[in-house]
C-alpha cells in the first residue's frame, strides 16, 4: 500500500513537469504580453517571472483553470499593473540624487567636524555605507538595491529615513 507521503511525493513531480511543460511553452508570449504594458523589456521578464511565480504557488487554481494561457496573461498583466504603479508612487515619493542642486553639496563639505562626528556615532554601519555609496560614489538606487538585495523602493525609503533622522539630529543641535 502506498503511503500518503509517496503520494504527494509523486503528485508534486507530476505538478513540476506540467509547470514546466507551461513554462517552457509560453515564457516568451508572457514576455511580450507584459512588454505591452511595461514597454521595458528587462520589467517584462522581472513581470513575466513573477507571473508564473504565482502559478507556482497556486498552482491547484493555476491547473484547473480551463484557459491556462488566459490565466497567465491575466495574472502577468496584474503584475506590470502593479509594477507601473509602483514605479508612479516611487517618481512621487522620491527625488533623484541627480536632481539635488549643487550648492546642497557644497554646503554638506562645510560642515564643521563636530558634525560629521555626529553623524558618524548616530549612523549604523549598513547606514553609512548607503550615504557613501549614494553621495560619494553617486551609485544609483538601482545598483544598491541589487547590491543590498532589496528592491528599489526600499533602498529610496532607508535612505529617505536616513536623511530625516540626520535632518533631525542637525535641527536639534541648533
């Protein structure tokens, strides 16, 4: 008699080669689905990986659907919705570190020592390399996300709070 684990065992290998069947088949249509809305090929892959992410992970939904194909194109065309919609709030939150004027740099290298020691001893050290990969090295938070491994919103975000948090600190100190 065949164990239940052995069972499942068995229906998760039959599972992964249907997936797979689907993935290989219609990758590339999912790609150009989701470029239709991104108009970003490197987006439209990161969309249609996700895409079939979600199959994975409803996969029961995802097998009993009567239209596969239709599920996918749905599903990656929420996904580059999603993703549009990110980048829009993302361009509203945040302002580029090229946009900043040149005379906030030079005003930054005329703070007093006392200054930069204070920023130092309130500053993780995961904090003080982000500020000097952004404004001494003029990385791009695309670089650093990929480098921290996080995505770029939350790179701008850490920075913004970092900004504030010294913000802060220069106000309180008079």
């Amino acid at each position: 008699m065949e164990s239940f684990a052995g069972r499942r065992v068995c229906m998760q290998a039959d599972n992964r080669a249907i997936f797979e069947s689907y993935y290989r088949k219609y990758y590339s249509q999912i790609v150009i689905h989701a470029y239709r809305f991104l108009q970003n090929w490197p987006m439209a892959n990161e969309a249609a990986q996700e895409a079939f992410l979600i199959a994975w992970r409803r996969f029961e939904v995802f097998q009993s659907s009567e239209n596969r194909i239709g599920w996918l194109k749905v599903t990656a065309k929420n996904v580059a919705l999603n993703m549009m919609a990110r980048a829009l709030r993302e361009q509203k939150l945040f302002i580029s570190m090229c946009e900043v004027p040149e005379s906030t740099a030079a005003e930054a290298e005329e703070l007093p020592v006392s200054a930069e020691l204070l920023f130092q001893n309130m500053m993780t050290e995961d904090e003080s390399h982000l500020l000097k990969r952004i404004v001494l090295d003029k990385a791009t938070y695309l670089e650093l996300s990929k480098e921290l491994g996080i995505s770029v919103w939350a790179c701008q975000k850490r920075m913004q709070r970092l900004l504030k948090k010294l913000k802060s600190a220069l106000e309180d100190r008079g």
